[in-house]
C-alpha cells in the first residue's frame, strides 16, 4: 500500500504547492475567468479571478503517481495509463477552451459541438484502448458489459460498448463542468468522489479473483485496482490541495481544464472497477445540477411550445444558481451541496459494501 499512500500525498503537496505559484503567475499575467451575462451578481464580482487552475491539479496527479512508481520501483499498469490518458486528454480540450476564453475576454469559449468533438475523439480512443490490452487471465481493463457493482448480462456488441463508455465520459465531464459554478463546490465533492474509489479499489485489490489464497467466494474480477486505487487517491490528493486556494473567496479557479478532466477520471474508474450504474449514486450530487438544468430547459420550451409563455422552475440553473439568487449565501449553499455529496458517497459505499456482505 506504500505506492497509493505515496501517490496521494505527493499529489496533495503538488496541488498544494503548486497552485500557490500558479495563482501569483496567472494573475501576472491577467489569465482571468470572463462571467457569461445572466449569472447571478455575484459571478460577477469574481470576474477577473485566475482561472486554468486543472493545469495543476492535472499536473500534480501525473507526478504523484509517476514519482510514487519510481520510488517504489513498480511497473505503472495499462489501466493506470489509460486513466492517465483520458484525463490529460480532456484537460487538454478543456485547455483550449479555457484559453480562448480568456484571450478573448468573453465567456464563449470552444463552440459547444466543437467542445463534444473533442471529448468523444479523446474518449472513443480511450473506450477502445480499454477493450484491448488483456492481461495473462485475459482481463482487458474495461468490459463489454454494463455494470452496477459488478458485470452483469447480456454482452453487448463491441460498439454499443464503445458508445455506453462514451456516453459516460461525456456525461460525467459536463456534470463536473456544471458543478463547478461556486468556490470550492466541485473540487470539494470531487475529493470525496474519488476517495471513495481509491477505497473501492484497495477492497477490490484485497478480494481479487486473481489473490486466490485470500480471495472469498465473493471476489471480484477487476484488472489493475491495485494501481487504479494509487491513482484515485492521487486525483483525490490533488483536487484536496486544490481545494486549499479555490475556498471561498477563491483565489483561483479549475476552469474546463480541471472540470473535463475530473469528470472523465470518474467515468473512467466506474468502467474499469465495474461500477458504472453506481457512479449515479456516488456522483449523485452532478446528477442533481444536470438533472436541474434539463428541467429547466425541457420546461422553458414546454410552456413556450403550449402557452406560448415560456416559464421557468427555477430562477436560474443549474440548481445551485437557482439558491443565490433566492437570497442564500454562497458559502452556506456550498456546505450544503457538500452534504448531500458526502451523503450521497456514503450511500453509495454502503452499497457496495452491503453487496460483498450478502453475496
């Protein structure tokens, strides 16, 4: 367990340290977050705020597991690799996005197709690349199989595979992204989020199928999870130092670069623990903020189609706009929003835990 232990709390220094450096570089060289016009007053008074701040987080989650490997002198996995890859991929598109942004100084960034492009070209690489590489069982780090807490049937084709895996990694990338409107909120809830997969991947290492002297009846055939609890717990790391200088009053911001990032981090690890239906529940509170913006737009078009009046559910979306702008303060809706997170992942560990209980 020394490499996951070692790859969090490099991860955690790096963010730590590092996003103190790129606070005072960004601001130098006036790398500020534009507001889009219609968020509530106060997204505006943040207008100018360091943004891009995923460079570290994504930088710091490389180098911790990296330097965690070399210090302990073990082969980095291909599971690990691949969850490397998505994540600098997206970070990569979420970049692009970000810098356009700020060179402009307006809030529209990549177009929105363009942005999709981007995240299905990085994420249809990465949905293939986890049907291959088998290992000498032939596990392949992802599964042609949906998931809840286990695989389960029927197979589906190669492609409708590749799809559902895509499907995932764009959902839960924009969820992130959506999240991601108050200091703090998402790399707070992100922190849990992955912690409680580096914890599922650590009891999956230690009932493996493949630890057949300490493996019970109920073990689970997962490649790698020993490496992906190492990387979990370094994105975990990462996002908690981040955490540090994007509490409110946020001296930096994650941007697309972070957000794309971690929400493809998330969909890759619910393909390769095979959790893919629980990632609902332990992410559930992105599924709320893009369940309210759904509602809010199916809603505004439904009236406006029938009445001829549009109307709206909510003041504003997604949902945590929605509480600013009926009077609670920020700080109070983001301990909130943390809650139904922790409650949410606690549910969910429940869960899984339940499962191996019972069989």
């Amino acid at each position: 367990m020394i490499a996951i232990a070692t790859a969090g709390l490099l991860a955690l220094l790096g963010s730590l340290l590092g996003t103190r450096i790129a606070v005072n570089a960004f601001a130098r060289r006036g790398y500020g977050q534009p507001f889009r016009d219609g968020t509530p007053q106060t997204h505006q008074l943040k207008r100018g705020t360091p943004t891009m701040g995923g460079v570290v987080i994504i930088i710091a989650v490389d180098l911790g597991y990296l330097l965690a490997k070399l210090i302990t002198t073990e082969q980095p996995s291909v599971s690990a690799w691949l969850v490397l890859f998505l994540m600098n991929g997206l970070a990569m598109v979420g970049f692009l996005d970000d810098w356009l942004k700020i060179s402009r100084q307006h809030s529209g960034g990549l177009p929105g197709w363009f942005k999709i492009a981007g995240q299905v070209i990085i994420g249809g690489i990465f949905a293939v690349a986890a049907l291959h590489f088998p290992d000498a069982r032939g596990m392949t780090p992802g599964s042609p199989f949906i998931s809840f807490l286990r695989d389960f049937s029927p197979q589906l084709p190669i492609a409708l595979a590749v799809i559902w895996t895509l499907l995932m990694i764009v959902g839960a990338s924009n969820g992130v992204n959506l999240t991601d409107g108050l200091d703090g909120l998402a790399a707070g809830a992100c922190t849990m989020i992955f912690g409680a997969y580096a914890l599922i991947n650590i009891w999956q290492y230690n009932q493996s199928c493949a630890r057949v002297a300490s493996a019970g009846p109920n073990c689970y055939e997962v490649r790698d999870p020993y490496d992906l609890a190492a990387v979990a717990l370094a994105v975990a790391g990462a996002c908690f130092g981040f955490l540090w200088w994007n509490a409110k009053p946020a001296k930096i911001i994650m941007g697309d670069t972070g957000a794309l990032s971690l929400g493809g981090g998330l969909a890759a690890f619910a393909v390769f623990s095979r959790t893919e239906l629980l990632l609902i529940l332990l992410g559930g509170l992105m599924v709320i903020e893009v369940g309210s913006l759904v509602l809010q737009t199916s809603y505004f078009k439904a009236t406006r189609r029938l009445t001829g009046t549009p109307k709206r559910l909510f003041r504003n979306s997604p949902l945590h706009n929605h509480f600013e702008m009926v009077g609670w303060r920020e700080v109070t809706i983001v301990m909130r929003f943390w809650i139904i997170a922790g409650l949410c992942v606690a549910a969910g560990l429940g869960i899984f835990y339940a499962e191996w209980l019972v069989g």
